[in-house]
C-alpha cells in the first residue's frame, strides 16, 4: 500500500488492541478497553462497509428465550446453566439500555408472544404441562411469573387458541442501536478501518503480526469478535448460522403490537414502522444454512411469504418491499466462547442468535480476561 508517513505513524503504529468485528461484541470490548486504558491506541478492522454478520442485521428482539426454547435448552443443559443463560441474557440488556439509554435505541417493553401451530400438539401440551415448572426455576430471576397464557387477540390462524405470554421481553430498534454505539466508540478516539479482512495472523513473543487483504502490520494484543466468521480465523466449537428476514410495506392500522416467536423461535416477527418484519425458517435447512454467503434462498422466502399469509396477515393485503439476511454463530453449547486462545490472542464468540441480549456483556467480560 502507498501509506505515507502519517498514515502509519496516526493508524498503524505502536497499536496496544486490534479488534476484529465492529459489532455488538467488538465495540463493546473497545469501550470497556478505552475506560480501562485511556491512553491504549485501539484499532477495530471491519469487512463491511457497515458492521457485517448480525449486529446491524438482526430482527431488534430484547428477549431472553421463549417457553419452548428453554425446554429446549434443558434437554441439552442442566437447570443451573439455563438459568445462568438467562441471567446472563438480562444481565446483558440491563448492560445495553445503560450503556446507551432507552431513548436512543426505542427501547419498548411490550411483551413476548409465543403462538404454536394448531397441528403441533405435542409441542404446545409439553409447553402448558412445563410452564409452570418453568416459572418456578426462573423466579429466582424474576421474582415473579415469567410466562402467562392470553386468548388469540390479534386474530392470527391456524394457531392454537391460548399464546404464552411473557411481560418481561422488549424490543429495540437495531439501526439505532448500532450507531450509537459507534458514536460513543468514535467520541472515545479509537478507530475503525472498514472494508479490511483480517486472512491471518501469526504470534510472535510479545505481538501479533496481521496479514488483512489490504497490508500488514502488528499490534499488541488481537481480539477476535467476528461471531459467525470466527471459524474462518479460530479452531473453536462455532460455525455459521444464516438467519434470512423480510419486511413488508407500511401497512394502515397494523394492530400487532409485541415480538413473537414461533415453531421453537425459529420463525419470528414483530412490529416495526407499522410494517411486518418476519424472519425465521432456518430449519427448514440447517445444512444449507451453514453459510456465511449472505443471500436467500427460495425454500425459506417462500414459506415466510406463506406464513404471512396464511398465518400472520391471514385477512389484511401486504406487499414485500424488502429481504435480507445475517450470519450468527452456533455451536453445540448456548453459552458464548469467551477465552484467552494463546499469549496475545484472545477471543468472544458463538453468541447464539442471542446478540442483542449478551453483546454488551460478553464485550465486557472479554474486555475484563486482557
């Protein structure tokens, strides 16, 4: 590259923390690192244009997990790590409404719907047989019932007649999130290259060495936040997971009001600018989403259509106006890998589809192991 001497001497010399991934994660890890050590030159390298994976991406859900998601997680974890998951879920959004205040990300608290479909009886028997055991393990949290029942208010079909309902869950709106964040992480001086893939990285005694697609250089420590992207740089247990949505056009009176799960939380919706925002579907090709290309795919846009209509907006006209898609990191664990990998190398990963709610935390505590 044609660096002059300013460019390196003002972006990339003597670096103390190079970040890679502006997410949720990232700038979060950058903050609490800045506020830890004033004086640190932090650099944050980003693929995108805009920060990329699922943090500008996601659907704006401040949720916990659902009533069946939990059951879920107790067939795979034991009750004391569920009820760590979802402490540790609160514990993040209390983190991220401070941090940014209500106002500036549209926090709202206007609940959680879980609707089950009327053929999936075993589910929703399970669920209603369950709900107050569940209620009972998460009081500890809560200090009050988590999950209610509620009749069929906003008219949706071929759904059993009672929701779950939980008070507790919120939204936020993800654009506005985002940028506040970047706002402060700026104010604070710490940079930020778009457009700049980290492809390797060799440790040396007292530094990393970086090869992105652009140059080279090095820095002190490296801190890896991509989530999704992680198993392109990290042999840890993560892989990617497409998450693919569409919004529809404004529609005149939408009276759906609250975020919604449903099948398990694979498919969810919600209520943005008086337009249907619905995403969801990824087990319809668990294999096949396991990508970190972001496209969509027929199989899974045409059953959110269907759903749509048949489901959701089963009486009232609507038109797509748009379609996206995300990248989140799984594994076969819900908790997030927080670790020191060598000397210098530390990362924070595989949120879960859980971003919103631990991002601010995890940044935190992955800010906390350096």
């Amino acid at each position: 590259m044609n660096f002059s001497y300013w460019e390196i001497k003002t972006w990339l010399s003597t670096i103390d923390f190079t970040i890679v991934g502006s997410g949720i994660v990232g700038l979060n890890c950058a903050l609490h690192l800045k506020n830890k050590y004033p004086k640190a030159k932090i650099l944050i390298l980003e693929k995108g244009i805009l920060p990329q994976g699922a943090s500008t991406k996601n659907a704006g859900f401040a949720c916990f997990g659902s009533l069946s998601e939990i059951l879920d997680d107790l067939n795979t974890h034991t009750e004391e790590e569920v009820v760590n998951l979802v402490k540790k879920r609160i514990e993040g959004l209390r983190l991220l409404r401070e941090n940014l205040s209500d106002k500036a990300i549209d926090y709202q608290q206007l609940g959680g719907y879980e609707l089950f479909s009327e053929t999936d009886h075993e589910l929703y028997e399970d669920c209603l047989s369950k709900r107050e055991s569940v209620n009972s393990l998460l009081n500890s949290i809560f200090k009050a019932d988590v999950f209610g029942l509620r009749g069929n208010d906003f008219k949706f079909k071929n759904i059993k007649d009672k929701y779950v309902f939980n008070p507790f869950e919120g939204q936020i709106d993800t654009g506005l999130m985002m940028e506040a964040l970047l706002e402060k992480v700026l104010h604070k001086g710490i940079k930020i290259l778009n457009n700049l893939t980290l492809e390797a990285f060799e440790e040396a005694t007292a530094s990393v060495h970086l090869k992105t697609n652009a140059f080279e250089f090095k820095t002190k420590k490296l801190i890896i936040a991509t989530n999704g992207f992680a198993s392109q740089l990290l042999d840890e247990d993560v892989k990617p997971a497409r998450a693919q949505i569409l919004i529809t056009k404004p529609i005149e009176n939408l009276p759906i009001k609250g975020t919604f799960h449903l099948d398990k939380g694979y498919y969810y919706f919600r209520n943005i600018d008086n337009r249907i925002l619905f995403g969801g579907g990824r087990h319809l090709d668990f294999k096949g989403e396991e990508t970190t290309v972001f496209n969509q795919t027929k199989l899974i846009q045409d059953q959110l259509e269907l759903l749509l209509k048949t489901t959701i907006l089963p009486h009232t006209p609507f038109e797509i106006e748009h379609r996206w898609s995300g990248i989140m990191g799984v594994g076969n664990q819900k908790k997030a890998i927080v670790k020191q990998v060598s000397n210098n190398v530390f990362c924070g990963v595989r949120l879960g589809g859980m971003g919103v709610a631990i991002g601010s935390s995890i940044g935190r505590e992955l800010s906390e192991l350096i």
